[in-house]
C-alpha cells in the first residue's frame, strides 16, 4: 500500500472539484472526511479522500444502474 500523504484545502478542492463552501457543508454533515489540524494547519488525508471519491463514484454508478433498469421496465411495460 502506498504511504498516505496530507493534502491541504487547495489539493482536495481541485481534486474532488466542488467549492469550498460546498465542502464544508459536506463535512458539516458529516459526509466528507474530517480535517486533521497539525499545529496552526488543517490538511486532510490523502487515502480518505481517494477513499471517499471512490465511494461517490460507486454510489454513482449504482444509481444509474437503478435508474436505467427501471426505464427499460417501463419500456417494457408499454
């Protein structure tokens, strides 16, 4: 496994492409991952981020699946 790194706000911003402000009400909710203070700064784990892109993706592709399953049975309904 490949060594976790810290990422700091600018990093996770361009890699999950969502706002700041977007981003915290995510992580207000609870649905993004924590920041990790060292010191004065705030970073984020590079492996729960990863982790967390990957279970949008999953969550994504799982609903299309449903989504697409239910129009060809409506399709063949009609």
């Amino acid at each position: 496994m490949k060594p976790d790194r810290f990422l700091r706000l600018q990093e996770v911003l361009y890699r999950v492409g969502i706002s700041r402000s977007s981003l915290y009400k995510l992580m207000e909710t609870d649905q993004f991952p924590a920041q990790i203070k060292i010191g004065y700064s705030s970073v984020w784990s590079e492996r729960a981020i990863t982790t967390w892109m990957e279970a949008q993706i999953a969550a994504s592709l799982s609903a299309n699946a449903n989504t697409n399953t239910e129009l060809a049975e409506v399709k063949h309904v009609k």
